[in-house]
C-alpha cells in the first residue's frame, strides 16, 4: 500500500515519493500494460516532490542501516546497466534495473540512514530511475517512461541535487519533443523549467546540454527566434569543454559530437538543411560517437537529410552504413528510424540498391500488433 504525507498547513495529501517509485518498479515487472503518455502527466510532474521525504526518514528506527557503500553500489550498477543500454539500446537488461530498484535498493530507501547518506541515496536512486525511464522510452513503452522520468525529478528535488532536476526534466522534455507537434506546448514548457532548474550549474556540458533540448523543443514549437537563441547558447557552452574531463553524471558525458548531431537536426527542423548536414558529418567524422546505438542513429538522421536535398544516392549509401551499424541494437528509435527510411524509400522502388535496403531492414521494423 501507497504511503501518504499530510502537507504542513495545506490539508493536501501526497503520496510518498519512495513508496510511490517502489510501486511503479513493482508494477512494471508483472505487468507491460501502462497508460499512454499524456501532457497532464508530463506537466503535473512539476508539482510531484516531496521536500519532506528524505526528513520523515532520517534515523528512524528498523530497517537495514545504510551508509556509502550502498549509494557507491547503486551509481555502479546504473553505470554498468546505462553502459550496457548505451551500446545496444534500451530493450536489453531493462527488467535487471527494474528488479534491482525493487528487489536490491528498496530496502535501502526504507532503511537507517544518517541526512548527507539519505540525500545521496536519494540522488543515486534518481540515476537509476532515469534510466529505467531512458530503457522504457527507448523499448517503446512510453507510459512506463513519463513515469520514471516524473520519479526521477521528484527523488532529485528532494535531493537537493539541480543537476540531477534537471536531467529528469529534460528526459521528460525530449520524450514529448519525440511524441510530436500535439506535445509541443509541453516539451517547451518542461525544457524551459530544465534552464531554470540548471541556473546555479557551472558544468558547460550540462549547460550546452539543456540548452539544446530548449532549442529542439522551440523548433518543434514553431519558435525560431528562441531556437536560434538557444542553440547559440548550447554552441557557447560546449565550446568550453575541450580539456575538461567529464564527470560521472548523465549530463556531464553530453560530448560535442552529441552536440553536432542534435543541432544538426534542428538546423535541419528549421530549414537550414545544408547547415544540418554539416553538423551532421562534423558529429560522425570529426567528433566521432564511442555507442553503436548513437551511431546507427545519427546514420539514419544524415541519410534523411540528404534525401530532403535531393541527393538520392547519397542517402542510399548513408542508409547502407546505419543497416550496418543497427544490426543486433533493441531501440524504438533504430526501429522507427528503419520504418521513417522505408517509408521515404517507397518512391524508389524501380532502384535496385533502394530494394536491397528495404529487404535488409525488414528485421529492425516495428512488429505489427495483432
């Protein structure tokens, strides 16, 4: 049962932040069936923490007592399993971070823990929450996704960590941007607060990092003059990363390679498609990217790209090198990147070289539901 909290001087009752991600990771390791994402539920994520979570929990009595060596377990496993998703997407090893977050860190939550442990518990758990939704998303399960990403935002604010606020809000903002123009509103409206929330950041990854996201989303929006803005801002910050290490936060790894890709796409969005390629190309030549997955996806932006400048043969080859680097990756993005190119393919099908992709994608295709 759902613990629930009295809001001092309010009468509102709110859920318990740990009870509430504990009942959602134990839903979702006997069920798939989630609600669809909506933008009240992306929204109202906003109104989600519980500043009093980690205070009803300090010292109290019972449960396992919990110092650093839990919370340095927790940021391990979510690095191993982030690795691991990283290079062959999401729908690998999601239920072995739903099941550690259940089985393994729940008796962490409800444990013994002095303030700092619980507040780093509490940021460390965010981490491995983000990226249950990250998994989520990336296997199509876009309900479960919204959701983990709402528990991440909320068990990072009750942190005190706004970095990590702002990470979750951000994965929060790029799914409405991937959910469309009908979420555009929203995804404008939750990148603009994950700008806010990183006002007091000095990291230029994490910086050029958000920035990015607001200019992606005001693109969809319609928005040009706040997505040129943006993206100057997000080039200004990643500018000044060369010669800094990354650290060990999501954010922290946004390289400049990542950069190129995502602004070459709303260069691309906005209608600068010769400026988008060369982003393009500058984040696969001269960058490079280290994840299979990232490279099969920029691949397949690139060939999108070039067919839109009417330069078939260009796209042909393109698409050729992104078959070749998805083959074996789980992704809702690699498979509707597969369905996007075949769709723009069917126009060609008198090119036997057209033909010969079509066939070879077949595999990476969404299942049809029966």
């Amino acid at each position: 049962m759902l613990q629930t909290a009295e809001c001092a001087g309010t009468g509102q009752v709110r859920t318990d932040t740990v009870a509430s991600v504990i009942e959602l990771g134990r839903s979702d390791v006997f069920r798939r069936n989630f609600l669809a994402a909506t933008s009240a539920y992306a929204l109202g994520a906003l109104n989600l923490p519980d500043p009093e979570s980690i205070t009803r929990r300090i010292n109290r009595a019972g449960g396992v007592r919990v110092g650093s060596g839990e919370v340095t377990a927790v940021r391990q496993m979510t690095k191993a399993l982030g690795d691991t998703a990283a290079e062959l997407g999401g729908g690998h090893a999601r239920h072995l971070a739903v099941r550690y977050l259940t089985e393994d860190v729940s008796p962490w939550l409800n444990g013994t823990y002095a303030e700092p442990t619980g507040r780093a518990l509490f940021a460390a758990t965010s981490q491995l929450v983000h990226l249950a939704g990250w998994m989520a998303q990336d296997e199509g399960n876009q309900g479960a996704a919204q959701r983990y990403y709402a528990h991440a935002y909320a068990l990072a604010a009750e942190a005190g960590d706004p970095e990590l606020s702002a990470t979750a809000l951000r994965g929060l903002a790029v799914q409405a941007i991937g959910l469309g123009p009908k979420f555009g509103a929203v995804a404008l409206r939750l990148s603009e607060t994950c700008v806010e929330q990183a006002k007091s950041l000095d990291d230029p990854r994490a910086v050029s990092y958000y920035q990015t996201t607001l200019a992606e989303a005001a693109a969809l929006d319609g928005d040009r003059r706040l997505a040129v803005r943006a993206l100057a801002a997000s080039q200004t910050a990643i500018e000044k990363t060369p010669g800094v290490p990354p650290g060990e936060s999501w954010a922290s790894h946004f390289s400049i390679g990542r950069w190129a890709h995502h602004s070459g796409m709303i260069l691309a969005r906005l209608g600068d498609l010769d400026g988008g390629t060369d982003h393009l190309h500058q984040s696969l030549e001269i960058h490079g990217l280290d994840r299979r997955r990232s490279r099969a996806i920029v691949l397949a932006d690139l060939g999108q790209v070039h067919l839109r400048q009417g330069d078939p043969d260009a796209a042909l080859s393109t698409w050729t090198e992104f078959l070749d680097c998805a083959d074996g990756i789980r992704s809702v993005k690699v498979s509707e990147a597969a369905q996007d190119m075949c769709a723009r393919l069917e126009r060609y099908r008198h090119v036997p070289e057209a033909e010969e992709i079509r066939r070879r994608a077949e595999p990476l295709l969404p299942a049809l539901e029966t």
